[in-house]
C-alpha cells in the first residue's frame, strides 16, 4: 500500500518539474477501443469488451536532456502503463521504460529497465507497428523472446551511413553461494545491427539468456522492411532456442510475420500474415490481421481491426495485442478470432 501512495506522490509531482524545467517534456498515447472476442475454445461463448491499447499500448510518460557542453548531453526517460478501461497501471509504475544516461559523439549510453537490441529489430519489421492483434508482439513473453532488459547498460551508436549498432547487457543479479556454486546469474546479453536508407530497413538481432530453471536460451531475429509511394512492405523471423532442462526435450519457438500496408488520403489499410510454431508436438498456428486507420488530425485517429487465429489439433496460441491475449492456455485446437473499433490520441 505504501508502495502505491508512493507512485501515485510521484507521478503528482512530475508535472511540477516539467513546468520548472523546459528540457522536460510529459507525453502519452491513450487508445481504447470496444471488441467482440471468441477464444474458438469448447464452452466458451463470445463476450464484448471495452479494451485499451489495441492499436497501441496506452502510456504516459516523462523525458529530457540536459545539455552538458562539449556535445554532451544528459537524458532519462521514465515511461507508465496506462489501462484506459479501468484507469488502472500496472504493478511496476514505469513498467515500459525508466532509463537514465548520456548522449553525444560517441553515441548514447543508457542504465535502467531499456528494450533488449533484438526489440529494435522486432519493431522496426512489424508492418502493424506491434499494434493490432496478429502483431509480432507474440514472440515475447514466457519462455520465449526477451523484449525488455532489468538492471541493464544499454549502446547504441550514432548512425554512420545508415547503419546503426546496439548492444546491451541485463544483470540478473544472483548470488552464487558455497550451497549452490553453480547457481547461474540470469544475466542477458544481446547485440544488433540495423541499416536504414532511402525508405529501405534491414536488420538483424542476438540475444543470450541465462536461465537455471527453464535453461539457457538463444534468441535471435532479423527484419526487412521498404517504403516505396503509398506502399509499406515489412517482414521478419524471430526465434528463442532454449536448451533442454533435465530430461525435457529441446523446444524452439518460431515466428514469421509479413505484412502490407497502403495509405491513401487520410486512410491507411494494413494486411498482416503471422505464423508461430513450437518444435515439440509440432504445434502451427496461422493467423490473419486486417486493419484499417483514418486520421483526424496529426495526433487522432479513428481503427478497425479484424484478426483471427487457426491453430492445429497440437497448438494453443493466443492472439496477442498490446492489451490481453485473445485465447485459452491449452485450449488445443482452438481457433481465436476478435473485432474492434476504436480511438487513439497521443499528446
């Protein structure tokens, strides 16, 4: 309780200190939207819902520099979860991202909770922009990809040329005692190199993951995306590869998305194609996403979105958005489907 009071004193007194200074600047995305959900699963019936963040997570965040001289700059970034149906946020306060570090000629350095190397890619080769349900935002999540790094350092370079490099390292800070010698620190290290240029993205992730109860796992991605005119084609295969713990089997989790979208006035169509299979049981499910956005001003647009998700007899993927999962754990075979009309407004 006293953790809440606390959270909610400070997030009261942060608009104070974006008012003293002017390098700090509060910002934020609120997306809520009304759905109609059917897991596809035996005994379950569809239900309507008011949900928030289905074209993007809902947030409120803080940011700012300071200008240090010489090229130097200081930066922090401290960034909510906001549920627009409920008004709740999550346990974590500044669950998205809560970094502090320097910026300048050598590139940026950043400490705290940051996205991993490997979530760059991920995003930049989502044609929904990890919105919507049937994004890529699937791939992570338990036992499979790591999209945001605790206890990190964080580089990324300047871009030279169109090329960029980001590397991280996440501490996982355990103790390795004379009882448990082999006890292993769940540290994460990931790198990544992205080119962009003249409307062209490729890139490409790796990441290592120490783990004593699910073992150690490689996780690895690579992206490709172009803009040409009113056209946007991006695509990407994302991987985790555990090793097998005891006498469990090795099983690998895959992921491929390719995407299209078209815009014309103030309308965008997105066509989206997702498939996600697990090595043991050879587990597949295919899923479909159509979206369709219209803008009312610069920060406003109105959506809707239709995706649906078909599974084999071995297979229980969920449909995944930034909001809930659309789906039931270990209902194999099931096929999740879900409509939605909604509003996003940044500010």
């Amino acid at each position: 309780m006293k953790q809440k009071f606390l959270a909610i004193a400070l997030v009261s007194a942060l608009p104070l200190v974006a008012n003293a200074q002017s390098s700090v600047t509060m910002y934020g995305m609120v997306d809520a939207s009304i759905g109609v959900e059917n897991t596809g699963a035996p005994g379950y019936s569809s239900r309507t819902v008011v949900q928030s963040g289905t074209q993007s997570a809902s947030r409120l965040g803080f940011r700012g520099t300071e200008d240090l001289g010489n090229g130097l700059k200081a930066l922090f970034n401290l960034e909510a979860a906001v549920n627009v149906d409920t008004g709740a946020t999550n346990d974590r306060l500044f669950d998205r991202r809560a970094v502090v570090g320097l910026q300048g000629a050598f590139g940026t350095v950043t400490v705290g909770r940051e996205y991993g190397p490997i979530a760059a890619v991920a995003g930049a080769s989502d044609i929904l922009g990890q919105g919507f349900y049937g994004s890529n935002l699937a791939a992570f999540g338990t036992n499979k990809l790591t999209r945001r790094l605790d206890n990190s350092v964080n580089y990324q370079s300047n871009s030279l040329n169109g090329f960029t490099l980001r590397a991280a390292y996440g501490a996982g800070e355990r103790f390795e005692t004379d009882a448990t010698p082999d006890l292993k620190s769940n540290d994460i290290a990931g790198v990544a190199v992205e080119y962009a240029n003249a409307g062209f993205y490729v890139g490409a992730g790796y990441q290592t993951k120490e783990d004593r109860a699910s073992g150690d796992s490689k996780e690895y991605n690579f992206g490709i995306g172009y803009k040409f005119g009113d056209f946007e084609l991006r695509g990407g295969y994302m991987a985790a590869d555990p090793e097998p713990v005891g006498v469990a089997p090795e099983n690998k989790y895959e992921q491929m998305n390719a995407g299209v979208s078209y815009g014309f006035g103030a309308s965008r169509v997105y066509v989206n194609y997702q498939q996600q299979e697990l090595e043991v049981g050879d587990a597949k499910g295919r899923a479909v996403t159509l979206a369709y956005t219209y803008a009312l001003s610069k920060r406003t647009n109105v959506y809707a979105s239709y995706a649906k998700l078909r599974n084999n007899d071995n297979a229980a993927f969920q449909l995944s958005s930034p909001s809930q999962p659309v789906g039931v754990a270990g209902a194999f075979g099931a096929d999740p489907q879900v409509y939605n009309i909604g509003v996003r407004h940044s500010f």
